[in-house]
C-alpha cells in the first residue's frame, strides 16, 4: 500500500491537483484542523514547492491529501 501511495506522489501533476482540489473547494469548505508532527526537512521541501507554486503549503498539503483519496480524478500516465 505504500509502495502505492509513494508511486502516486512521485507520478503527480501538481498543477492538475492544484486546479482539481481548487475546483473541490469551491463547494467544499475545509472544517477539520489536523494536528501533526512532520520531520522540519519535509516541511521545508514543501515549502519550497508552493513557494514556486505561489500558494500556501497548507493548501499545497491538503491538495495532495485530496489527489490521494480520488485517483480516479488524476490523470492516467501513458503506459510505456
């Protein structure tokens, strides 16, 4: 199952995950809050990344969890 998951990250179109899950929140208003305690290097890298998205990393965070749970919503990869 991780194996799974790690595949799935690795295979993301952040771009199409950002635009899927700005779509979701349009109808759907985030009222949970999640507590967690992540490695600061993670945390940093993401960061970093939706620095260059120009988003905050919660939103960069929560649009992964999303792609996560509907990978029928992500776009197939071209089998090689």
């Amino acid at each position: 199952m991780t194996n799974v998951i790690m595949q799935q990250l690795f295979t993301m179109n952040l771009e199409s995950v950002l635009k899927d899950y700005a779509a979701y929140r349009a109808f759907h208003k985030s009222d949970c809050i999640v507590n967690m305690r992540i490695p600061h290097q993670i945390i940093d890298k993401v960061k970093e990344i939706s620095d260059t998205q120009h988003i905050p990393y919660q939103s960069l965070i929560s649009s992964v969890l999303f792609a996560l749970i509907n990978p029928d919503e992500q776009p197939k990869k071209e089998e090689q």
